[in-house]
C-alpha cells in the first residue's frame, strides 16, 4: 500500500498497516514535521521525502501505486476517507444537544467533506465555516474560483492543511455543498492560540488545529448565545515550533 | 461545603459545587498552582490561601466546617473520596488484559488507596508501587515508621503531592495493605518525564504524574515483558514552572 501525507493521514495509516502487518510506504512533502515523520516510522513504514508540497507528494505516491501495481490511498481525494473523517459529524451531535455552528479547518477537504455531508442529513441547520490560514488557502481560492487550479502559498504554522489540490479531488464538489462560510486567519492568530491552549488548557495542539479556533474567535461577535464547536484536528506540532511560538 | 486541595482536588469540588449550585470555600496551600487557583475560581468557589502546606490548610478547613457548621470534604481522608479515586482502578481492568504492575503517586493517599483496594479484590496479583519525590516523601516514610508524623519536606515539582498527612487518615491503613513497594525519585527524573511527554507524546503533564512515570522507569529493569501502568494523575502545571522545564 502507498500513501501522501503531511503528516496525521500518514500516521493512521502506518498505525493500521503495523496492525494489520501490510507493507506501507508513505510520501510526504519536505516542509512534513519531523516528530510526525518518526512517528510514522515507529510504526513499521518505509517514509520518502519529495521536493515540493503535499500535492507533489500525492503525484509521486499515486505513480508509484500504479508502475507498481500497489493499493494507493489518498489522504482525502477517497469516499470512504472522507466518510471516516465524516464520523467526527456523528460524535459532534451525539451530545444530544444542538449544534448551531462548526469551525473545521481546510486541506484536502476530506475532514470538512465528511463532517459537512453528515451534518447536512442530520443537522441542517450547523452553520459550517471552513478555516485557512491567510498564507495556504488553496482550497479556499479554488472554490471561490470554481475551479481546482494553482494557489500561492507562503509557509505557515498550519503545515497539516498547507499544499495544493489534486486535479479532479471528489472533495471539491462536496466542499462546494457544505461550507456556508469561509474564514481566513493570520499567523499570529495561528500562533496565539496554540499559546493559549497551553496556557489555559494545558493541551499541546498543532497548527491546524489553532486555525480553526482563530477563525471561531474571528466569527464570535456574530456568535453570541450560539452553541459553536470547533473541531481540533490534531496535536503534532514540531517541538522546536511549539517551543518558539510558546516563548514569544 | 469546605474543602482543602492543593488544587486538582479543589477544581473537581469546585467543578460539582458550580454544577449544583452549592456554595463552597477551598483552603489551598502557600504553594499551590496558579493555574489551579484561578481554575477553582473560574468555577465559582472561594479560595482562601493559607500560610503552610497542605496539611495547614486541611486543619483550617476542618476548624472553619465546625466553627460554622458547614460540610468538611477532606481531598484523602474519606472513605467516599477514596472509593471514588478507585473507579481508576476499575478502568485499569476494562481493557480486559492482565495487569502485572501499575505506578501510583502518593499524597494524602486517596488515589493509590481507591486504586489499589480494587485491585486486591479484582486483580491480587497486580504489584502496586507507591510513588514519591524525594524531596517530599511523607506518607511514605510515615508507612515506613509505622505511624504518621512530621517529615521534612523540600521544594518538589510535585506540588499535587507535596505536604504532610492529617493525623488519623484513613488512607494510612489502606495504604500499607495495599502498597507493595516504595519508589523515591529525584526532581531532575521528573523534569525529564515532564518534558519527553510534552516532546514524544505532545501531552502537557504536571510534576505529580511524572513522578509516577519516572518511578516505572526507575523500576523497569525488572519488568520486562510485564503489563504495566502508570497513572498520570493531572496535568496542571503553573506554565512558568513547564516553560523552565521545557526550556532545560
């Protein structure tokens, strides 16, 4: 089996591909996180670093399945990964209580495509706001745009939603059907979150996950008396990140 | 209702007295986290800060209870509390594989009694490690000597088990049926832990949790191919006080 990843998708599937003894080989564009990388590895799977981003990865990836005749598994431009990622919808309304808006973060498109497609059936009311980081808005400009096409992107804190769409993705037209509502933040809102998520929450939270509590922290004014979720899509920011942005 | 903590004991009453609309006043040590302080305050309860440890502040929680006819809960010497820290020890069991040994830190002695009543019962060939830092090991030496007594105590990262035991605890005779093994470690062990956790596992742990880890470590050597648990029993560390771990 081979897969692209920036980091978390790539993680899941070593994890399950060491469970289940399936050779993995895993591409991941050169700006990956470090700790991520030696997690994947730790599980058992063969890693090769590409020049460029996340979609260069996923090109390569993709060739290598089919010269080699391997299983490859997108980390978001796949039903069924985007139906995993969906189950997340399911957990946000078993609360029992309303759910009036969603922040969620936007790479791939799978976790807000999944997560949008089960609140649309269960939950049709859910505002969904999809989150970028001002400096890595592909997805964001292309369905503005109405295309999937080229997006400059600068670096940016958020390296789990960083990288360019992959030409046909099924995400872009269920991203197109779910998200009311984009919202781009800054890097020092990026920066000040993870802050304060150590600092009140004591919880270490990556990048990506900070760009959808920033963009909730934008949007609250409009928000008041709501019952609001923003979805924290995972924790592995590289130490010497972490540590500079926790020192500033 | 009155209370004394030295804060995650003080945060959960808090937490049901808000919940329930009970007023509550928490006596907290000279050294308690700030974080925890302004955590109890969030929720609604009054804090009063005592000269002295934690022993100092349980006294006067107990002398204003029966000055003004309100409702002591002691953070260790109860029998309910206890009881109520076991349910650890039931989760412990749920994963539904043995286990060979489990790492506990030690304060009033609330948790390892809780924990370890129910696993004599469920699970009597588990060995229990009762965990101390060096620098503040006082229900240890007093299980040492035989009965409870002063011990002198020094500054500790693991200010959630640092100060001496209420004379007559119930927790004591619990306590030396359940402990197998005393464990002391130093304050640079728990640095190191505080840190590789936020590092490898990128969860923020306080000085009371490490303790628990750093004496597996300790003890590991002898555990090969054993089951064994350690619990992390808080992870609210003053962020000062992480930042100069991290930092190190």
């Amino acid at each position: 089996v081979v897969t692209a990843s920036s980091g978390n998708h790539g993680m899941a599937c070593a994890y399950a591909a060491g469970e289940t003894r399936v050779p993995l080989t895993v591409y991941v564009p050169a700006g990956a996180s470090a700790l991520k990388l030696e997690k994947i590895k730790s599980f058992g799977a063969r890693v090769i670093q590409v020049e460029g981003d996340c979609l260069q990865a996923e090109i390569q990836a993709r060739a290598d399945a089919q010269n080699n005749n391997k299983r490859y598994i997108s980390p978001y431009n796949d039903l069924q990964v985007m139906a995993g990622q969906g189950t997340i919808g399911r957990e946000l309304l078993t609360e029992g209580q309303t759910l009036d808006a969603v922040f969620i973060s936007v790479g791939g498109g799978g976790l807000i495509g999944g997560v949008g497609a089960w609140l649309r059936q269960h939950s049709p009311h859910t505002r969904i706001y999809g989150c970028w980081p001002e400096n890595a808005p592909a997805m964001g400009h292309c369905l503005e745009r109405g295309e999937i096409g080229e997006v400059d992107e600068s670096d940016t804190l958020s390296d789990g939603t960083a990288g360019g769409v992959e030409p046909g993705a099924v995400t872009f037209d269920v991203c197109k059907q779910v998200i009311d509502e984009h919202v781009y933040v800054p890097e020092h809102a990026i920066a000040k979150h993870i802050q304060q998520f150590a600092r009140r929450e004591r919880m270490i939270i990556e990048g990506a996950a900070a760009v959808a509590v920033a963009a909730l922290e934008q949007r609250a004014p409009n928000l008041k008396g709501k019952r609001v979720a923003a979805i924290l899509c995972g924790r592995n920011i590289a130490f010497d990140t972490l540590m500079q942005v926790l020192n500033n």
